[in-house]
C-alpha cells in the first residue's frame, strides 16, 4: 500500500508559493460554510511514520484556517484520568462538534498497531481492534461526520536519511536519541503491521490517503487538497440523503406474549418486613463499597420504567446507604445544544465515573430505543443501529472494569393511572405530572414493544436487564438493592 | 439476548390454521412480486439450538412458497472439494441471484461459534471472525441483497426436557444419540459464545431475529411473518436510494507523479539473450511445479495492463512451459448475466483453483477499479468500496494456502499507437483491434489515475503489484516469469 508514498513526490519552492494563496482562501471558505451549515462534523486522523511530517502539517492546518473551528487533540500516554475509562474514551470526548473541524494527531489507530510491532499483542488481538476501530467509525459516519484519515509515509531509506541528517547538523543534533535509532530498528514491522491495519480499515466510506512526507511542499498541500476537496464535495450534498434502512422490521410476537407479561405485579411485601430487610440491605451495601474489591471497578446502575413506577423513590434508598463522595445520580432529560452536536453516546461517555465511584443513572443511553423510537424522534434507521452501538459502548465499559445493572421499573397501566392522579392532588407532587405524561400513556402499547426488543437485544451475560416488579414500592426497593448487591458481588 | 425467546411463546392450533392461508397466499405473492422485480436477492441464515426446530422451519418455508425461486443449502462439513478453497467460498457459491431466495442452513456463523465452544479457537480468533463476518455481510447488503438473520433458540431446561422426550417415547428414542448429549453438556458454552457473537452482528442493517423455538406453530408463523415483512418493505422501496457517498475523494497527486511514471520503458533484452534465458525460465518454473510442496498450493497470476501491452503473449511463454492440466487460463470479458445477479466478485470466487493448480487471469477482479471505474460503468461509492472488498478476498486467498502474483503490463502511449497501427496491418490481428480501443486511449490519464490508485490501495505484503515495462516484449516476457519463479519460491 506504500508503494506510490515512495516514489519520491515533490513540487518546488515556487509551484507551492503560487497555489498556497488559492488553497488558503478555499479552505477558508469552506470551512465557514461548514460552520454557517452546522450540520455535521469534520473528523481528520494524522496518523504515519515519525518524522514524515505530521506535526508540521497540523500546524500549517491550524494556520491556514481559521483556528477557532479547529480542535487539534494530540494523543500521547493515556493520563491517569483517562486510564480509568474505557481506552476509547478520550477519543470520543475529544470528538468535534457539528460545524467544526478535529484534527487527531495520534488517534486510535496508534496503540493497537505499536502493542503489535512491540510484541505485546497478537496477530488475533490486533484484528480484534480493527474489528472495533470499524464498528466504531462505521457509528461515526452514520452520525454524519466527514472522517479524513491521512498517513503520512517515509521510506526505510529517507526515514535513516532524515535521521543521520539530523545527527549531523549540531544544531539539530539534540533532536536524534537512542529511542528514534530504536524504532527505526522496527521500521520493517511497523511497515507490515501498519499496512495491514490499514488495509482491514480502508473502507469506502473511509479510505485512508497516503502521503509521501519528504518534501514539505508536496505534503502540506497535498493534505490541504484532501481537505478541501472532501469539504467541498460534502458540502455540495446540502440535504445528504438517509442511506436506505434494509433492516429487517422487528415485528411483535405473533402470540402477543411480552418480556412485560411474564412479570408477577401484585407481588407485595409489608410494611414491617420491608423496613427490616431495607436496613440489611443498605448496610450490606455500604459495607461492600469499604471493601478493597470495589476500589479497581466502577458502578453503573441504569435506572429506566414506565412514567411514576418510583425510580427516583428506589434511587434514594441506594444512595441513602452510601457516603456523598461515592456516587453521582445523573438524571438523563433532553440533550443541550452541545450534546446534539455530538453522536448520540457522546453525552454518556461524558459522565463514566472513576474508578470505585458509582453513577446512577435516571433514565440512560436507552432513550434512544425508547422514547426517540416510539416519538419519532430519530429514523428508524437510527434506532436500529442503537442496539450494537449500545452493546459496544457496555462491552468497552465492563472490560474495562465496569459493573453495569440495568433495571427496568415495570408497574400496570392501572397502577399507573391511580399514581398519576394522586400526583395531581398533592400539591408538592404535581410538578411531576404534566400533559405530556397522560399522552405517553396513549403509546402503552408501544413502549411495551420497545422495552420487548431492548431487552431481547441488549441483555448480555456481560450486562444483563432486571426487570423489577413495581407496583408494590417495597417490592421494587428491596428488588433493587438486592439486584444492585448480586452484581457487585458477583464481579468482585 | 436470549431472555425474549425463553418466554414460552405460544399460539394453539386454531389461530394456526387461521393465520397460515393468508400468510402463504401473502409470501407467495411478494415471492412472485420479488421474481419479477429481479433486482435484489434475499439471503436467509437459518441458525440457532439444536432441535429448536431449523429444519422443519425450513421446510415449511419451502412448502408455503414457490420452490422453484428458493435455493435451500446445508451446510455441514466441508467437501473435500471445498476444503482446497477459502472456508467462505462455499457460502459464495451458494448465493442466490437477484430475484430469488436463498435460505442457508447452517452458515458463516456456525464454525467460529462451535470452534469457540469446542476450544479449538481463542476469544480473539473468534472476535477475528466475527470482524470478517461484518465486513462479508456488509459486502451482501452493499451489494443490495436482503439479509435476515434468524436465530431459533430453546432454553436449557426446554431442550433437556425435549431430549428426555424423544428418549422416553420407543418411536423416537433412536434419535438421541450420545453426541446430543455431550452436545447439551456444553449448553451454557454455547449460549455464551452465540451470544457474544449475535451481538456483535447484530447491526442496524442486518438485525438478528431471535425465536423461540419450542412451539411449532408460534416458530413457523413467526418465521414466515418476518420473512414476509421484510420482503414487503424492501419491495415497497421500489427505487432504492443509494447511500450517501461519504467518502473522501481519491485526489491525484498534486505534483503528477504516477507510479507508472518511474517505470524505465527503455529496458530491452535482445533476442539471443531471451532466447537463453527464456528457456532457462521455463525449465525452472516446470521444475518447481514438480515439487512436492507446491501440492498445498494453489496459484493465481493476474495479468492488468494496457490495452496491446502483450498479456497474451506473456501468458502463453508462462503456459509454454506447464502441463495443459496444471493449468488454466481465464479470460475476464463482461459479465454473462447469470454473473450479473450476483455480488461482483461472485464470478471469481467460481474460478478458484484446487490445491497444487494454477489460474492465469487474463483481466480480473480489478476490472470494477479500472474500466468500471473509468467508463462509468458503476457508481463511485462501489469502486471505492471494492479495495476493501478485493483485499479481503485475496487476504482469504492467501490465508488457505493461495500464492497470488499481480502483475501490470506498462507500455507507453506511442507504443501503443505503434501497435494498434501494426495490428490494423496484419489481418489475422486486426480482430484484435477496434473502434473502442482507440476511444480507450483518449482515457489515457484516467487510466493512469485508476492504475495509480489501484496499486496503492492494494498492493500488499501479501499480494504485491509488481509493474512490467512492456515496450520491448522480449523484457516483458522474461520479467513476467521472473516474478512468477520469485514468489512461487519465496511462498514454497
């Protein structure tokens, strides 16, 4: 793949002073129409062989444009903070928003390729990678982003030259150290092993551009080019087209037989029984987060059910058990302007906790499949996909140390009923009941279709679904908190 | 994921018999709607439990619909015959062409499950499958097919409870056999991996539908509604939008330089040192074909290059030296229809030769990157996506043993001139020559664009390009062998 990075591409001093002007004043242009349109974002991976010109380049496309739409990430040695999250998280938190341009210089590309030239992955672990670095950008450009990826190539022969070149002049001398002469000793595997990634991550969506990064001149407009001509024919597309849904329609089960049906809602518990076992529970609880066990793991409890079947009332007796310092409740309402600039997941991967803290969540990453599905939120092409990218983003967590329980608070249609009017008659209540909460009840029968298809689709061995029977406020707490325990326990 | 079809779903025998008349009467008319339409083909993978009920499902469909459209292939071991190719080409030969259905029985899924089950592969080589898979299935649907994905799947205690049955009853007992029952011993594996697995190709294009499969009349009414659902929603879209072509254009290099441009067209050998080496060539290339560890092999030489640039004539000084039953030549020209119902590498996938054979390709699978793309003759989005799509295939190739020699015949545009001139002379050449050759040159540039491309996106470690200056024939020709003998002993 790097034959055509090697046959020496250059142009001269004056070739590159003549169409700097022009390339500057387009790229200028289109990426104010970019940010004028706002309606999708510009992602370019700088990624190659060192000393191919990469930095030089993403400060040229810093300086060519206009710096205050560009974000430009480098990406070194995860930080502490960041070794605490999946390794995907600091890209994603890093993602540029519609109408603006990302430049990632180091990208998620660079340690499954380095893990395999060091030897400290495998041939399998490194397809593993690919398979998720395709499953990730795939997500990517069905949100809409533009993604650009350049590799900036050198030769084995101009990578020693430029080093001995380097070496020679005392002025740069300083620049050449044992760790460059080092991975240039690794020149032939990084070669391979890059080639092959790349190959496996050319899509046609995606192509990866190769750039000869000996002469200046060549590369730097050349990357600018790629820019733009990208640009300018995304930007042609004003009303970009949906790609056509082929996915099979999820029908209902023909016998009418629901995940929801199988549920035993008029299971109750006293009042004395209940206040007993609470304080169990909750003391179990407390005990199991002073263990030393939790201190590696992180918690999330995904907190989803029918309008008034009590998840804040549950929510409150775990975080009752627990010191403030250790939890986080994060209610989930509409995203803000700076979350819908970004793909769906991005707000979720905002709120991950440290390690041996636990989130709770009202409501979750699951409103996609929930509510935008029955509102018509988002495309049915949009939902559809949820389902493995939601997968995906739960698989990153618990390996990476996550324990995720996921409960669904299930109460009856006529319980339902009978809350929301003694909502209404309390006052300090009635702040929770609103138009919109009796016209979800018209919908009953769609969100129980939802619920059916996000269980079936979503409860994994590594993050399975608890559907809790909650017409009974005892039952459903106690059900809760022992959930919540068997988890911790079970993964600690 | 298996929760929703461990529910006890169920429909009794009248609504059975009530919903089937309209539901075949249904199926058979989008089956004929389909035949007629003849422009999309419908791939159903029948998977899941043993005795969940697959092949009695598979039946009925055949029974309910029109046979003489449905293609029904089971898949168990592989044939000797399939076991000298790729492990996927007996599921290419087995697609059904636009218009019909093909129901696979047992497919792609099920080796990489069992293998994960049994221990013979590791997480990461399942997870390497499982990244083929999506790249495979994403092919099929960018190809246009329409791909359901059926799972049927019965709970532990249901199938112990089902082979407790078929042992109890003297009629039946003769069909539980051991192997079910060490089968069953690995249940919890087996959900496990299938698990995994479903999940991650369970994407929004091509969704898993999983059902239960315990009563029969719920799994086939099931099954065939959702068959019939997807058919009428797939045919509703009469025009299908194409996707939105996201990617990055491929822009020429800026300073001009091709890789064609660095090729020396001046080498010449003269004829008495042809004549020398030629035969010293041919004797070597037949003495390695004798050897024994060329019988795991097979070879495929694929000839490119410009239009008179001597591919003919190179190919026969390779055959001069084999016997006629090593070998065979396949000449690309345009695609017979059959081919043309089919994915775009369909074609090649039938020419694939057995182990310790070899295949000339005169013209190839390149042709959708070359003249395809240059004439227009297919969109951009499918050009750009068949790099990835050829890497792929020929990455398969070279994994079961292929040894793969791509080599591009280089003349220049006033040697061709010369010889198309020369071939209008000699009568028994001048059917060589037409009017759409002469239109061909005026593409020159695009021609070299394309070349360039090519050679950049899929000349690798594992199938390099090798380029051939063509001008002097004598060169060519001992090049051409060369690079042969080279990688048959490198790979041998």
């Amino acid at each position: 793949m790097f034959e055509a990075a090697e046959l020496g591409h250059k142009i001269d001093k004056a070739t590159y002073r003549r169409r700097l002007p022009k390339l500057r004043e387009a790229l200028l242009s289109a990426q104010s129409e970019l940010r004028e349109l706002g309606t999708f974002p510009v992602v370019i991976l700088v990624s190659g062989v060192d000393g191919a010109g990469k930095g030089e380049t993403v400060n040229l496309l810093n300086e060519w444009m206009d710096p205050r739409a560009i974000h430009t990430h480098a990406f070194n040695q995860r930080t502490n903070d960041e070794l605490q999250r999946p390794p995907m998280y600091r890209f994603w938190r890093k993602l540029p928003p519609k109408g603006s341009i990302g430049i990632l210089f180091g990208s998620w590309y660079t340690d499954p390729i380095v893990d395999r030239v060091m030897r400290r992955s495998t041939t399998e672990m490194l397809d593993q990678s690919i398979g998720e670095i395709n499953r990730f950008e795939k997500m990517l450009i069905d949100e809409g982003a533009l993604l650009i990826k350049l590799w900036f190539h050198l030769s084995k022969q101009k990578q020693e030259k430029r080093l001995r070149e380097l070496e020679e002049d005392p002025g740069t001398r300083w620049r050449v150290t044992k760790h460059d002469w080092k991975a240039f000793a690794k020149y032939d595997r990084f070669r391979r092993w890059s080639e092959r990634t790349l190959r496996q991550t050319s899509t046609g969506e995606a192509p990866w551009v190769i750039i000869e990064g000996a002469d200046p001149e060549y590369r730097s407009i050349t990357a600018g080019e790629t820019l733009l001509h990208a640009l300018r024919k995304r930007l042609g597309q004003r009303k970009p087209k949906t790609s056509l849904p082929r996915a099979t329609p999820l029908a209902p089960p023909i016998d009418g037989i629901r995940v929801l049906d199988r549920l035993d809602l008029t299971l109750q518990v006293s009042k004395t029984t209940y206040a007993k076992r609470l304080e169990h529970l909750q003391g179990k609880l407390a005990t199991l987060f002073r263990a030393k066990a939790l201190r590696d793991r992180t918690i999330l409890v995904v907190f989803e059910g029918n309008d008034a079947a009590g998840k804040g009332g549950s929510i409150r007796r775990v975080t009752q058990a627990l010191d403030a310092r250790w939890y986080h409740v994060v209610p989930i309402a509409a995203p803000t302007e700076e979350e819908r600039a970004q793909p769906y997941l991005w707000r979720f991967y905002r709120q991950l906790p440290h390690r041996g803290r636990m989130t709770l969540f009202d409501r979750s990453w699951y409103g996609r499949v929930l509510v935008e599905r029955v509102e018509g939120l988002c495309s049915e092409a949009d939902w559809m996909r949820a389902y493995g990218e939601i997968n995906d983003f739960e698989d990153q967590l618990v390996r990476s140390g996550a324990i995720i329980t996921k409960l669904w608070l299930a109460i009856s249609k006529e319980e339902q009923e009978k809350r929301f009017e003694q909502r209404q008659k309390i006052a300090y209540k009635r702040f929770k009941i609103t138009a919109e909460d009796w016209r979800n009840r018209k919908k009953w029968n769609a969100y129980a279709a939802a619920v059916d298809d996000m269980v079936e689709r979503t409860s994994t061995d590594l993050a399975p679904w608890t559907l809790i029977e909650a017409n009974d406020k005892y039952h459903a707490r106690l059900k809760v908190l022992e959930t919540l325990i068997a988890a911790i326990e079970r993964r600690s």
